[in-house]
C-alpha cells in the first residue's frame, strides 16, 4: 500500500533536516503531542523526548542520510516500511518501523527495530 499519512515524510524530514533549529518545525507537524518513540536504544514519550533523540542521533551521525527503503503496508491505522541510515555512501544501519497514526493523521507511536529479521530457529 503506498497511501500513508503525510506526517510521515514530515518525520522523515526531522531526521534529514541540517539545521538544528528546524528540526522541530518538522516534529510539531508530524507528531502526536504525547508521541511514544521506542527502538532498541530509547523510549521516550512526547515531542521534547523524541526531538532530543534526533538531535543526538545527528551529533553521533553527523551527515547521515534517512530514507525509507520500502513502500508503507497498512491496515487499521497501523503502517511498516523498512528504513536506512547511509552515511558517506555506507550502509550504516538498517532497519525498519512500525507506526501508529491518530485520527488526524499524525504520528502517535512508533515501535522501531534494527537490522534484519532475525533468521528462523530449527
């Protein structure tokens, strides 16, 4: 399915976004006041916690380039697509999400994971 909120290219652009003073322009159009961002490294809640997330992300990886790898499958509110971090032209980290959106459109959850699936036991 490729029709999904347009919050989430807004997010996209939060993590693309050089100037640091812009970053929450993008946040406040994309996110849910109380927005729950979980992946293997943090779980915040809000537009603060998430913002200070991207913001340390971009200090670790000055340069890095965000992009969706996939298209965005979607049922009842709930969307996944498959993501990338490059920087320099590497690979740095794969990975993929799984989004919750609000009745307005704009992202209330996202339940991220690193990498690949992990292959199947046995």
């Amino acid at each position: 399915m490729s029709d999904y909120p347009a919050a989430f290219d807004q997010m996209l652009a939060a993590w693309n976004e050089a100037d640091p003073r812009k970053v929450r322009g993008h946040l406040e159009q994309a996110l849910a006041p109380n927005v729950r961002f979980v992946d293997p490294s943090i779980d915040v809640t809000g537009i603060d916690g998430f913002e200070a997330n991207v913001h340390e992300v971009h200090g670790r990886l000055p340069g890095a380039v965000y992009s969706r790898t996939s298209g965005v499958d979607a049922h009842h509110g709930i969307y996944r697509y498959a993501w990338a971090i490059h920087r320099d032209g590497e690979l740095v980290l794969p990975g993929f999400d799984v989004v919750e959106a609000d009745v307005s459109g704009r992202v209330a959850r996202v339940l991220g994971f690193f990498g690949p699936l992990p292959a199947k036991e046995g």
